[in-house]
C-alpha cells in the first residue's frame, strides 16, 4: 500500500520569525534533568528564567500590537499563560499606580498558580527541592510585565509545590521597590564562554599547583632517601613555603621546627599551651591527654594563627606539624594544607625508620636482660655484652619491677597498652639520659638501672618521678613498683630479681616499695625460708590457713589491714568499705578461730609478719 501526501504540505500562516512548538510537558521535564546533570541547578535557574522572560516578551509584543490598553494588557497576560499549558489556572490581582504626570510610581501583582507544570516535572524528576522551581513560570511573568510596563518589573515566588508548599504563590513589583526592600531576585546569567575562560584560568593554576606539589613531593623522597634527619627536611620546607613550621609529638614537645628563633619559638609554645588549656575539651582526647584524632584542623589565638595536621605511624597518631601564620589572610591555607599532608607523611617515614632501629636496639637490650635474669650466662660474658648496650655491668646496679593493671579493659587491649608503656618507658629514660636494660618477665616490666647513671639522686626518687609521668600518661591504669637493692655482682642478679619481687608483692597500700624498706621482713624471706615459714603460718593461722577458700582469703584481708592500722576500727572500715557492725563481727570470727587476743601486741606483731611473709612468698594475694 502506497500512500502520498501531496495536499497542505506547506503553510503560510506560521509566521517565519516567530513560531509556536508544542511540546509535552513531561518531555520538558526530561529536558530539565538533563540541564541539572550537565551545567547544575544553579545555571539551570538563570537558564529557564531567560528562557521564560523571552517567551513572555514575544507574547506581549503580539499582543500589544492590538491592544494598549494596561488594564487589558495585565489581564490578557495571564489567560496567554494558560494557554501556553503551563498552568491550568491562577488568581490574580495587580494594583498599579501612577504619579500626575503618568509616569509609573509602582506595580504590585499578587497571585497563585494552579497545577504548575514546572514544579510537577520537578517532582517527578528530581524529587522536592529545598527552594521554589517555577524558574520558566517567574520569568515569563517578568518578562511579560517588563514589556507591557516598559519598566523592568520581576515576579518573585514566594510559596512553591515544588518544595512542599500547598501552592505556588507570587509576587510581581518593580525593580526599584524590590531594590527598596533590599530583595535579591534579580537573575545574572554568565556567558558559556566567559564561563569557560575562568574555568580554564582554574585549570591552569589546579595545573600549576599539581606541579608544585609534585616537585616538592619528589625534593622530600630524594631527602629521605639520602638519609635526612628530621631537622633538615623541616628547614627545606620552611624554604619552599617561607612559612615556619613547628613538628612536636603528642605530648607537644618540639621534635624540630624551622624559620624561629628560640625565643620566638618558647613564645608561640607557651601560648598555645595556654590556648590547649583553656580549649582542652575541644581539642583532646581526655584519657590520653592528647589531640583527637583529626585530619587536619585551624587554631587561632591572640599572637598566632596554625594549620596542623597530624602525624601517624602505624595508625597511630605520634605527633604534629604545623604551619604558623602571622596573618591567614595572606595565604591559601586550603593549597598550604596539601602541602603539609605530604610533609607530615615525610615526617612520619622518618619517625618509622628512628623508631624501628630505636625499638629493635632497645628489644635487643631486652632480651640480653632476660639471659641475665636466668643467671645461665657466666658473668664475664654477661660483662662483656654489656658494652654493646652501653653499660658497664662491673659497676653497681638495682633491679625494678613494674606491675601495670588496667581497668575493664580485654586481653587484646591489654597488650598493645603493655606494648605502648613498654615503648613510652624506654623513650623516658632515654630523653633522661639513663642508660637501662628494659624487659618483661612473669607478666611485669623489669627495669635493669646502674647506680652510676643516677648521679646524685637516688632509685627510689628515680622511679618515683618515672610514676609520676606514667600515671600522667596513663591515668586509667594503676602503677605499683618493687625494688631491689644495690647490687654489686652481675651473677647475684637473678637474687636481687627475687628481692624486688617480694618488695612488689608488699605494695599493698602504697605504690612504691623497695626491699631495703621491709627491714626484717627482707631479710627472713628466701626461698629458702620457705618451708619454715609455711610451717609457722599453718601453727598460728589455724584454720585461717587455708588460702584456696575465698572467705578465710576476706577474712586474712580483714585481719591483715587491721593489724597495719594498728587496730584502728574507722580506718579499716573506711579502707574496706565495710560499716562498723559488719567489721566488728569479721574481728570477733578472726579472735575465735585463731583463739587469740588482738588487743596482744605480741600477737599482732607475730601474725602481722607471718602474714606480710606468706604475701612475700607470693602465697597469699590480697588484690
């Protein structure tokens, strides 16, 4: 079958300059998704309202070629709008006035759409938009009006469907009222092309800035390749930024810094220090006492401004680096940031590398502590390995033990804060100058100290300051420490091990015990002794000595922290969190199964020390 049109295939009532199109309206609105995806909402804005404002200047040139009259103007313009489809009704009023010589004085349309096809293209498409949608609608409506008035008049809407209003409301006023008002409404539109100059410009520097920071990513690797310290890179980066930078560890001591002085240098520490202080809920992590992990952040105070970034070694933050600003404003600090990232990763690779040969030496040194605590090595062996480390193990020494408990923490956390202590303490002694062996044994940490690193202070305000810092670091765990005392032979260390054993095992109510401090309880317990002390504690203990009976252990507790307050009845209640009636009745069960008189001196000194023994011994624990 064979069909021809040949009859109406051309018209002469279309006019050639000014055609009409039909098209759908969910055609439209594919058209405006597609305008979303490929230039964005913002020009798409700027876009649909062109276009409407061109639609409606065709429509009211058209229609004033046969009407002049304002009056019917205003009212034509809306039915022109229904018929274009893009709305299926509306109201509608519009006050205009005029000053004595006809001039314009002010215009101000009020009104509503119904079903606008914009915002449900808009819903359809896109979904509900955080603000009003009718951008074809309001331009039409402006340039319509602008053409009609001879005066640049724009529609503003005020409610829209498309964002989640009932309706879609408006308003139409000149551009001098709205200017009055102080409104923004007015529609900008940058050309493609001027719009492409600029991004062009962008790329430009983006490629620039790209360069730069490979060049200076490519200087930082050769430097570390060759075996830069930490100082050097921090003064090549101060040259190629001209910006100060300040590296410190995360208890913010400087590590190196670079384009200060000293004096300068003290100045901005103290002041961010003050700045920490008062900003500390802000800026840290409470329980480690440093900053919370960030990615990168911006401190300001009174004389300083900082960029920093964090340094992390094996997912762990260690420290800081920073660039310091007189004044911000002066720089990119968004360009100076990607500078200091890659700084920071060159700080970290260094950092690794001081901490790996660190860690392996000091474990190294571990370990030999261990075959001296074994006593397997003859003792000029032992002396002569010793000078590999350091030590003169020919000079006197002492022996500490360290016992870390950690509260609700699991197995698993447990060992990587024994692992971080272990690391933490060796770093200390080191920054003090104490040359030490650092090991662990039984579950503790033992520290091997020569008495001649001390100088003029002693072990026991040697630790007691190491404690000090410990707690500090760490304060959600709890520090007790046995020492030994002086040491002389290098063979006799497996024996002071034992001594500071015992003096641990006797820091029941305080932190800190050395052996020296036991007086007589120090010189009875041997494993030696051992047998006769247990033979003692079974005759006068009676049925109290039976140590795998938790209850007799609470009623041994009871009876050892009473005889330690001198039977004071308060003191222990208070240490026991016991009340008054219930301790009363644990003394009284105690004098009836030992059938003894606490009120006796001789007998609370003897059981005071048989119990303080079988607490030595490591018989009895009373944690």
């Amino acid at each position: 079958m064979t069909i021809e049109v040949s009859e109406g295939r051309y018209t002469d009532r279309i006019a050639e300059k000014n055609r009409k199109l039909i098209i759908s309206s969910s055609v439209f609105g594919i058209i405006r998704q597609h305008l979303v995806r490929n230039i964005g909402i913002e020009r798409l804005k700027d876009f649909l309202f062109h276009y409407g404002w061109e639609m409606g200047v065709n429509d009211a040139k058209e229609i004033m070629r046969n009407e002049s009259s304002i009056e019917e103007l205003v009212k034509i313009g809306p039915l022109r709008h229904i018929e274009n489809g893009h709305i299926k009704g509306m109201d509608h009023d519009c006050t205009v006035k005029h000053d004595d010589n006809q001039n314009l004085v002010s215009v101000h349309g009020r009104g509503i759409w119904v079903d606008s096809y914009e915002a449900e293209e808009h819903i359809k498409q896109l979904g509900i938009s955080d603000q009003p949608v009718c951008h074809t609608l309001i331009g039409y409506a402006s340039g319509y009006m602008s053409t009609v008035f001879g005066e640049s008049v724009y529609a503003k809407e005020i409610e829209c469907v498309g964002k989640g209003d009932p309706v879609c409301r408006w308003e139409t006023k000149t551009k001098r009222q709205w200017e009055r008002e102080n409104e923004e409404i007015f529609h900008k539109e940058t050309p493609i092309l001027k719009e492409l100059e600029v991004t062009y410009e962008q790329l430009l520097e983006q490629q620039k800035l790209v360069t730069r920071l490979a060049d200076f990513q490519k200087r930082l690797t050769e430097e570390i390749s060759n075996g830069s310290n930490l100082q050097t890179i921090a003064n090549i980066v101060y040259t190629a930024g001209n910006l100060p930078i300040i590296i410190e560890d995360k208890m913010h001591r400087h590590l190196a810094y670079s384009g200060l002085s000293e004096e300068k240098y003290l100045h901005l520490k103290e002041d961010m220090e003050k700045h920490i202080e008062e900003h500390q809920t802000d800026l840290f992590q409470k329980q480690s006492n440093q900053f919370f992990p960030f990615r990168k952040k911006i401190i300001k105070t009174d004389i300083q401004e900082r960029i920093i970034t964090p340094i992390l070694v094996q997912k762990e933050i260690i420290g800081y680096c920073a660039f310091i600003y007189e004044d911000m404003k002066e720089h990119n600090h968004e360009e100076d940031f990607l500078f200091l990232d890659r700084f920071a990763n060159a700080t970290s690779l260094i950092l690794l590398n001081e901490k790996t040969k660190f860690e392996s030496f000091e474990r190294m040194k571990g370990n030999f502590l261990e075959q001296i605590l074994d006593g397997k090595l003859p003792a000029a062996e032992i002396i002569k390995r010793g000078r590999y480390t350091g030590l003169d193990l020919e000079k006197p020494y002492y022996i500490t033990i360290m016992n870390h408990k950690e509260r609700k923490s699991s197995i698993e956390e447990e060992f990587q804060l024994q692992e971080q202590i272990y690391e933490t303490t060796f770093r200390y002694f080191n920054e003090q100058n104490h040359n030490l062996l650092v090991g662990h044994r039984d579950g503790n940490m033992v520290l091997f100290t020569s008495a001649e690193t001390i100088n003029h202070s002693t072990i026991n305000k040697l630790i007691e300051e190491y404690h000090q810092f410990i707690s500090k670091l760490y304060p959600q765990g709890e520090f007790k420490f046995g020492i030994s005392g002086l040491g002389d032979r290098i063979e006799s260390a497996p024996k002071l091990f034992e001594k500071a054993v015992i003096a641990l095992r006797l820091t029941i109510k305080r932190d800190i015990s050395s052996f020296q401090s036991l007086g007589i309880i120090g010189m009875l317990i041997t494993s030696e002794n051992m047998n006769g002390i247990k033979r003692v504690a079974e005759q006068e203990l009676g049925s109290l000595y039976n140590l795998e009976d938790p209850k007799t252990v609470e009623l041994l507790k009871t009876l050892y922290y009473f005889l330690l307050n001198g039977g004071k009845l308060e003191q222990t209640m208070n240490e026991l969190a016991l009340s008054m009636s219930g301790l009363r009745h644990r003394i009284n069960k105690i004098e009836s199964l030992l059938e003894k008189d606490l009120r006796d001196s001789n007998e609370t000194h003897q059981l005071l020390l048989i119990i303080k023994s079988l607490i030595a011994l490591g018989e009895l624990n009373l944690d």
